[in-house]
C-alpha cells in the first residue's frame, strides 16, 4: 500500500477501512472501531444498510446513468419527495456540497441580473463552509482554506454569525441579492444559529427582497433529529443546498428552491453530466424511506441526548473543556486547546472521531447507532479528553 501516487491534498491516518456494519468499522488488520463520524456525517445509514444495499444492486443491474438529454424518472420521485420533505418547488440534483452551493450562487446571481442588479453580490458569515471550488472557497470563511487560491471571487460581503445587527447593517447595499448560511456552522466549530435570529433574518430577507439561501450540506437529512436543521427554527428558505447525508455514501447534492427562486434557472443556464442519474437517485430514495420508516428523525434527535448529555457529565467542571454544543447527532466539544492529537488517541482506542477548527472534537455518527453505542462514544472518548487536557500545558488548561 503506497500513497505516492496521489496528490498531497490530505495526511490521511494510518489507518485503512476494511468494512463496517452499522455504527462498526473494521480495518484491514481486522482491528474494529466504532463510528462516530460517518464518513464526515454521509453514511447516515451506517455501513452495509441491508435495504440500500439490495436498492442499489437492483438498479445498478438495470441502468447507472442516462445523463439529463433524457427524462430520468429515478431523479423525478427523488425530487417529488425531497420537495415534499422541504416545503420546497424544484430541485437541481448534482454530485457534492460544492456544486449544490455553486447552483445556488449561480441562481442567485442571475436572479438579480433578472432584477436588473448589474453586479448581485451575497452576503455570507464568518466562520462558514460551503466548499472547496473557487465560488464556494470564496464564499466560506476560512483565510486558512483560501490562502494561495487568490484572486478570490468577488460579489460576496461576510458579516458575523448569529448577529442581526451585523447583517442589518449593510441592508441598504442594493446589490445584495441574497444571504448564504449554514443555520448550524459544521466545519467552523459546531455553532448554533439562534432560531430567533432566523426568523428575523427571514422577515429581512423578505422586506429586502433577498433570497434566504441555507446550506444544509452537513445538517440535513435527519442529521438534527428534523429533516433540516433550518425546520426547528419554523421558517422556509428560498434556495436549500444538500449533500452529504442525501446519498448515504453514494455521491449526491441537491440544490432546492421555492418561489420565485424556483423559476430562475431556464434550459441552458446551468447542468451536470452526471447529477441526477438512476443509480444515485435511487440512493437518495431509499435513504429518505428508510429515515422516515426506521424513525430516525427523533432516534437521531435521543441519541444526539445521550452522547451530549453524556459527555456534560463526564466533563462537567473538567479545566480545558469550553462547551459542549450542538444539535440532535451534530455535536462539538470545544477544548481550550489544539487537540487535532485526540484523533490518531481516539483511533488507537477503536473511536473513529474527527477534530475541526483545531479545537473543536466533532461527532457526527450514523443516525442508526443504537443506544449502548451511543453510551460507548461517551464512555471511550471522555476519559481521552480528560487525560489530554490533563497533559497539555497547564496555562492552556487553565484557559
Ligand atoms: C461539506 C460541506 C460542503 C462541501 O461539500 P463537498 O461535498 O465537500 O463539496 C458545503 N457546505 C457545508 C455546510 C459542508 O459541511
């Protein structure tokens, strides 16, 4: 096994995945982990899930892609239900996070050349993520991620997280056309957007006439314990990007809209050789019937309770530990310290975690984990964090 022929874009862990079944992996010594990440929360089914197994092989035998020169009635249901499930009119199906983000940017900048607005620009926050392509690596809020990618696209405008005041301030900048924001912040550290601020945000986005563009690449499909992170809240975006979860591993992204936003996008305006086809459709299908059949909307939502309240628990009055926050299974614990180290420690005691904005351990496990998993993920990970903060320098500790 080498991985000198593959380009230096991650340093990856020592460690290689054999098989998994459920919320379990197994490396290629045989050696079995539990998944708390899910594959970066995409495999919300868990691994090897019996029915998109059987799902997938039946319609691999009949068709995998048609491209969209032809109807593909796999994405017309998909779109159907993923519509019905949003409150949303149409979607455009494509193949990541990025390219849902960049229909949405591309939609909101014809949508104001349609206004007449010569040069549309978006207003997006500090601390965002929305992808690694020029127009969604401009938009995220990442210098680190940027950095040597410049000239970064234009037309963006960033403000604050979570503050109204700060995105009320620049109202009167007639060229805004739209606001572009995850409602739960996933790579920039696990941050909450308040549900009052959404709904204040919504009723600017209406008098200003902006598009309110959410992206739930990570929140979505059930991965809060609602369909969409944005629902507990109670408002309607005008523009929704997915992926992620949407496929349960197979690649898929989906860029929703509703209104006038829905009616932007005429033929020829936008496309994707491989978005949409029979195979991945028939993913998306069968994740969003098994979600819906298993209950994993509100099992997501206990197990997200027992891991968070959990570890509450365990770390209460610990020295290090900054908070514990999150969502349903979208769950951050902020250390006052780097600790991208608990990773290869959790790993060593068969925890399959992740670390993001340096300090920040993030859980995102398979919808299906069942509850003595979910206690394990308590009972694994809080001893390592108490015994890596207890090493790290004591000024950090006492942060
Ligand atoms: C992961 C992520 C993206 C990018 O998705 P890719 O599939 O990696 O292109 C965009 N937005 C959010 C909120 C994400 O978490």
């Amino acid at each position: 096994m080498s991985a000198e022929h593959l380009m230096q874009t991650y340093a990856p862990q020592p460690v290689a995945f054999a098989r998994g079944e459920g919320a379990w992996l197994w490396d290629t010594e045989g050696k079995r982990y539990l998944d708390a990440l899910a594959g970066i929360a995409v495999n919300g089914l868990g691994h090897a899930h019996p029915v998109l197994l059987r799902a997938l092989s039946e319609q691999a035998a009949k068709l995998i892609h048609t491209s969209n020169l032809f109807r593909v009635p796999e994405q017309e249901r998909a779109a159907e239900r993923v519509c019905a499930l949003a409150a949303m009119d149409n979607a455009f199906f494509c193949n990541s996070g990025s390219e849902a983000n960049e229909a949405a940017i591309k939609l909101a900048r014809l949508h104001g050349h349609q206004r007449g607005i010569e040069n549309p620009s978006i207003v997006v926050m500090e601390k965002a993520w929305h992808g690694r392509t020029l127009a969604t690596l401009s938009a995220t809020g990442s210098r680190k991620a940027q950095a040597g990618f410049e000239p970064l696209m234009g037309g963006f405008l960033r403000v604050p997280y979570n503050d109204l005041a700060a995105i009320e301030r620049p109202a009167d900048n007639q060229s805004i056309v739209a606001a572009l924001l995850e409602v739960l912040q996933g790579e920039g550290g696990i941050h909450v957007a308040g549900a009052e601020y959404l709904r204040k945000l919504r009723e600017l986005c209406d008098r200003r006439q902006w598009l309110l563009m959410i992206d739930e690449v990570q929140s979505g499909i059930g991965r809060t314990g609602k369909w969409f992170a944005h629902q507990w809240a109670g408002i309607v975006p005008d523009v929704m990007s997915l992926a992620k979860g949407l496929g349960s591993g197979v690649p898929i992204g989906a860029c929703l809209a509703r209104g006038v936003a829905a009616k932007v996008f005429k033929p020829g305006n936008h496309g994707t050789t491989f978005g949409g086809g029979p195979l991945v459709s028939v993913a998306a299908l069968t994740t969003l019937d098994v979600i819906e059949k298993d209950g994993l909307l509100d099992h997501a939502l206990r197990m997200g309770e027992v891991i968070k309240g959990g570890l509450e628990r365990e770390l209460a009055g610990v020295a290090g530990v900054v908070e514990i926050r999150g969502q349903g299974l979208m769950i951050g614990v902020e250390l006052a310290v780097a600790c991208a180290q608990l990773v290869p420690r959790a790993l060593e005691a068969g925890l399959v975690i992740n670390v993001t904005a340096e300090k920040v351990v993030r859980l995102l496990p398979p919808l299906v984990i069942r509850e003595p998993e979910a206690r394990q993920v308590v009972s694994i990970l809080a001893p390592l964090v108490k015994t890596f903060l207890a090493q790290a320098p004591a000024s950090a500790a006492a942060a």
